[in-house]
C-alpha cells in the first residue's frame, strides 16, 4: 500500500506559477491587461480583492469574459 504524500512532496509537484495579470480569471488579481500594456487600461474597477460583492463580482466576470 502506497503512503500518502506531505504537503511539502506534493509543493514540489507543482511548479507552475499562476499570471495574475494576463492569466485566467482569478478573484485575488489587481490588475488584468489580457496581453495589453497598462498604458491601454480603460476602465478601473473599485471592488473588495476577495469577489464577495455580487454586484462587483458579476460586473467583474462580464469584462472577464469580454476581455
């Protein structure tokens, strides 16, 4: 029978760093360009860094999904 892996052991599985800024979608990003410089921003969006507004958050996925 195989044993469980630690936390450390699985960590080092995973060497992959998440893009905030021009990776997928992600609740705790400040800024998405989507391959854009910051100088082409257009819109700034005032939100709680955790999506729990849902006001926020729809506003937030529908520019999400516009890009």
């Amino acid at each position: 029978m195989l044993a469980p892996l630690s936390w450390t052991q699985l960590e080092s599985l995973t060497d992959f760093q998440i893009d905030p800024v021009n990776g997928p979608t992600n609740a705790q990003s400040r800024l998405r360009l989507f391959g854009k410089s910051e100088s082409d921003v257009r819109i700034t969006l005032y939100r709680d860094h955790h999506a729990w507004c849902p006001y926020c958050q729809k506003i937030w996925l529908w520019l999400e999904e516009k890009q």
